[in-house]
C-alpha cells in the first residue's frame, strides 16, 4: 500500500479579531492571520520532505493541518489518495490511521501520570485491539530496554523520552509520520542519535516522513526534498543537494548564509535585514520584498507566480 501526501492550494486563516464588544466600540474590522498560504507540495512515499523557515513561517500549522489538529480553510489534502478535507469523517479517519505524529517537547508530550507501556499502547488500544507485548518489543527496537515498559516518563532523559515518543508513533503500524521539530529540544549529542533511529527506521519499515525543521543542519542529514516557507507561502522546493548548492530564492540564500558552518571560523556574516512582517497585514506584493536586495517595483506591487527552473520550483520574480 502506497503512502503518500500531496497538498493542492492549502490555506488556513485565523480569526484574531478582538472580542465583539471591542470592535464594535473601536470600530475596528474583523483581523485575520493567513498562517498557510496556498501551499501546494507532493510527498512521494518511503522519503523525507523538510519544511524549514523561520518561526511563523507555518511549518507546524501544515503539519498540524495533515494530522487532522487543525482544519484547513481550503485546499486539498490528500493522504494515501483520500482528501482528508472534503471526505465525511469516517474516511478521513480511516486516512489518518496510517498516519502518526512526533511533537516538538518530548517533555510535554507525554502524560507524566501513565507509565510508559500504557503510553505506547495508546493509540492501539482506543481500537480494541491487544496490545500484550507491544510496549515491551517497541522500546528495544528504538534502543531502550524492555524493562522500561513498567517506569513513569519523569525518570527517563530528553532522548529517551524523545525515543519514547518514536515508539508510540510505531505502536500503530502507521506509513507516514508527521516530525514537528523532533530534535530541537534535545542536545547535540543525543540529536544524532535520535535522528540516525529515525533513519533506520524509515528504512526498515518504508516509511514516508513530513519533516519540520529551523535546523538546515538537520534537514541536510535527513531529507530528500525541501521546501522552504515564508509567511506561510511555499516561496522555493528543490531536492536537497540542488537547494543546498544552487539556492534561487533571496530568502534561502539568507537562511544559508546566517546558518553555522563548520569550516567557517571566523567568517563574517551580515545578519539577516529586518524581521518577518505582521501576517495580519502582509506587504503588498511579494511579501519578502521588505527585507529583499533584489527588490523593485514589480516585486513591490505583484504577487510572484511559482515557476520551475530545472529541478527547482521559485516563487521570485527574479530567481535568474
């Protein structure tokens, strides 16, 4: 069975309005936050799609909408074929089992009452099926003991919760899993550890994953294609050793250029210009055209198209 996701035209807007009574004494409108911008991407199964931006940029919020968190105002967003947002909700759920999810705090994900085995069995015992064993097996293949099973999360460490968190996406044999910043709350050290087993294990058991990541260091190691966010908007996507060698857009060339390097000592880097605009009221335009060297009038009064140039897809009126 084929394990895919692919996102047509996704917006999600916020009310962020202030109360009735408010408005109406103000006399203000009503104020909404587009956090997704007709997103439109393909996820083919068994690889990794990144998303990376800075924070805001609504990375979590179309991982969270995949997941069925969050609904979606519009768009289509199929998984394993079924458009989870205009289907009844029987078949969405029925999408969504072979789906699962890794949150960002592996410290707040996980109910500090229950003890592991019963964490881990979760979500396969909601269906009534046995679940004798289950914690057990799956802690030793994410490299715990099976002993593990009888502890409460608050005696374990941050990677061992994390690893923790892993086998209860397993529990129910899903194909796609949706990795919200899985190891930006963790240290160095214990990060590689974590995302080598998420490596091993998409090659065990085929898995196809969503990445989100702030971290390029990270997303170099683990994904196939990328796509890169701003103001929720889908502004470049290219395979991974493309972007990294060839970035078309301004915005991923400042990303890359303010990241850490290793062989990068004592470079001096410009920092980035200017912070992310207000998403409630969006520069005219291209919304990066504020902070952009490239910037002219066009940029200033007219929403970019997406365009292909060879393996990259650039939403810039002057990527060439």
């Amino acid at each position: 069975m084929s394990a895919s996701i692919r996102l047509k035209s996704l917006t999600r807007d916020f009310d962020v309005s202030k109360p009735w009574l408010n408005r109406v004494i103000e006399r203000l409108p009503r104020a909404t936050l587009r956090a997704v911008d007709d997103v439109s991407l393909e996820i083919p199964e068994n690889s990794v799609y990144a998303l990376v931006g800075e924070s805001g940029s609504g990375k979590s919020t179309i991982g969270r909408i995949v997941a069925g968190l969050v609904p979606a105002s519009s768009g289509v967003v199929e998984v394993n074929g079924i458009d989870i947002v205009s289907t009844g909700a029987e078949q969405a759920a029925e999408a969504r089992r072979n789906l699962q999810m890794i949150f960002q705090d592996p410290y707040a994900s996980l109910n500090p009452r229950w003890k592991v085995r019963d964490i881990i069995a979760e979500p396969v015992a909601i269906r009534g099926v046995a679940t004798d064993g289950l914690a057990e097996r799956l802690l030793e293949q994410v490299g715990l003991s099976a002993a593990d099973a009888g502890k409460f999360p608050h005696e374990f460490s941050g990677g061992q919760r994390q690893r923790i968190c892993i086998a209860r996406a397993l529990a129910s044999h899903p194909r796609i899993i949706i990795c919200d910043e899985p190891t930006s709350a963790l240290d160095v050290s214990v990060q590689s550890q974590v995302l080598n087993l998420m490596s091993d294990l998409r090659e065990e058991m085929g898995l196809t994953y969503l990445f989100i990541s702030h971290d390029l260091t990270v997303v170099q190691h683990m994904a196939d294609r990328i796509g890169v966010l701003y103001l929720g908007a889908l502004v470049e996507e290219a395979p991974r050793d493309r972007l990294f060698a060839e970035p078309k857009h301004p915005y991923t060339q400042m990303l890359f250029a303010a990241a850490p390097r290793m062989d990068a000592f004592g470079r001096e880097v410009e920092p980035p210009k200017g912070e992310i605009p207000d998403a409630i009221n969006p520069p005219p335009g291209c919304h990066y055209h504020p902070r952009c060297p490239l910037a002219t009038d066009l940029c200033r009064s007219v929403v970019p198209e997406t365009r292909r140039i060879g393996a990259t897809r650039v939403r810039c009126h002057h990527a060439e």
